[in-house]
C-alpha cells in the first residue's frame, strides 16, 4: 500500500500551522512543504538551525512527515535561493527538492540550457544526499514523455529523478495519455503528484473544482494502479492549484476538498492482504 500525501499549497492563503491541522485532519501521512515565496511560503528559507528543527518538530508533532520541498514557483536551481532551499533540506532530513521544469517547449537551445542548469543544480547537492525531482511541465522545456526521457538521459540519474504530475502530461499535446507516460517513465521517476484534470487539454490548468480527484477526465485509478508497483514512491501527494491570490478560498472549502480527495483516492492506494485463518482448537 502506498501512503497519501498532501502539498501544503493547497493552503497557501494560510500560514503553516492551518495547514498542518487540516492535513492530519484529512489523515494524511506526509507533505509537501512549500518554500514557494509567492503562492506558499511555508517555509522560510536561510533562517537558523534552530528555526528549521522547530518547524520539523511541528510537522512530526502532527503525526506527518516530509516527502518533499518544493521550491516551484520562485526558487530556481541557478538563483541565490537555491543553496538555502538545500541548507533547509539537510538541516530538516529530506531528502528530495521538487522543482518545476524550466524553459520553454520546441526550442532545442532552451532545453540545452535547462539540462545545463539542472546539470549544474545536481552537481551541488551531489554530496548531500539530497535528489532533485523535476516535474515535466506543459510549455516548458521538459513537458512530455520524449523530452522527459531525453532529458534523463543528459542528467545524472543518481542525483536527478522526475515528479510525475499526469495533468501537465494531459496537457502537453494531444493524445498525450498519462498513463502510458507514467508506465514509459516509472524507473526515472521519484515523487508523484496527483490530482485529475478537466476533459479540455487547454494549456492553463483548470477551475479547482475538475482538478479534485474524480472530477475529471483522467483515469486516476490505472495511475494509482502503476504507482503502487513503483519501489521507490512511498506517497502520492495531492496538488491542487488555485487556492492563493486574488481567488482565495475560505479554509472549510480547501478542507472539504483535501478530505473529499482522500475520500476518493484512498481506496485505490489501499491494497487489502489476505492473512490464513487462525484455527482455536
């Protein structure tokens, strides 16, 4: 059985202690913890020892753990941030930073340059333990399932892995089909994100609502059934986009929607093990 997770960035219009409370609440086991300046600043970064071991403490208090740090969303492999997101990881114990594929899609130039940039991200971390997990993202350099492999190909792979979100794969192109692109690339893949997607392919990612799992056009439950064959993943994450900013929801909304998603997508993760009979002589 696979455990669930929860990004903190469905809470992004709340500091982290809501979020925690209402991820434990949902009975989730890990999260995603944003260090995402502009949508989900859960976590600061370049703050002391003593900052990151209190926040670490918090989250276990809630009976969770960290699958991840997201640095998506203002925090790249080659900006001054950068060295601060893996100062936090080391001093937190985790061992992936999840970050979202750079560049811009069709242009040979730019996905030389992203490998290049992520060649040199993944140098740095190399003698920490630490992996990078980048997410093949619609319109971005890496955003399908040729470029992801070619992609693995040019990084090294002991250092580098891919966060596999079906809904950026849905979206690339049409007739992209998520769950061939997660079979074709499940041995490069270390971290899972899920959610569903609405049945157009428009690039622009859809309302809240057709992104909770069951609302939308993916086939969720043949995904789940490939990740829970992977090894490596020990959590499918729920992301859901669309909860910060100008749109912000109210807290029992977002709750409604972290608890309807497990509701969903917990019985598809849960494997039931027959166990032989106890006979009472």
């Amino acid at each position: 059985m696979k455990q669930l997770g929860c990004s903190t960035v469905l809470y992004g219009g709340f500091d982290l202690d809501k979020a925690l409370v209402g991820i434990a609440k949902a009975e989730y086991q890990a999260i995603e913890l944003c260090a995402r300046p502009r949508i989900a600043p859960h976590l600061e970064i370049n703050r002391s020892a003593s900052y990151y071991a209190d926040i670490k403490r918090k989250i276990n208090d809630y009976g969770l753990v960290i699958e991840s740090i997201s640095g998506t969303g203002g925090v790249a492999v080659d900006c001054p941030e950068f060295e601060g997101v893996v100062q936090a990881a080391q001093l937190m114990d985790v061992s992936i930073i999840t970050i979202s594929a750079g560049g811009k899609s069709n242009s040979e130039e730019s996905f030389k340059r992203f490998i290049d940039r992520i060649n040199c991200g993944s140098e740095y971390v190399a003698s920490t333990g630490i992996r990078l997990s980048i997410k093949p993202r619609v319109g971005k350099a890496v955003c399908s399932v040729d470029t992801a492999k070619r992609f693995m190909d040019a990084v090294d792979q002991d250092q580098v892995g891919l966060n596999f979100d079906p809904t950026h794969i849905w979206r690339s192109q049409s007739g992209a089909d998520p769950v061939k692109a997660i079979s074709d690339l499940k041995s490069a893949i270390n971290t899972v994100r899920i959610r569903d997607n609405r049945e157009s392919r428009k690039m622009k990612v859809g309302p809240i609502e057709t992104q909770i799992p069951g609302k939308g056009a993916l086939d969720l439950q043949a995904i789940a059934d490939i990740i829970k064959i992977m090894p490596q993943i020990s959590y499918a994450v729920l992301e859901i986009i669309g909860m910060h900013g100008k749109t912000k929801i109210q807290f029992d909304e977002i709750q409604r929607i972290v608890e309807e998603s497990m509701a969903y997508l917990k019985p598809m993760f849960f494997e039931y093990v027959a166990t032989p009979m106890t006979t009472i002589v």
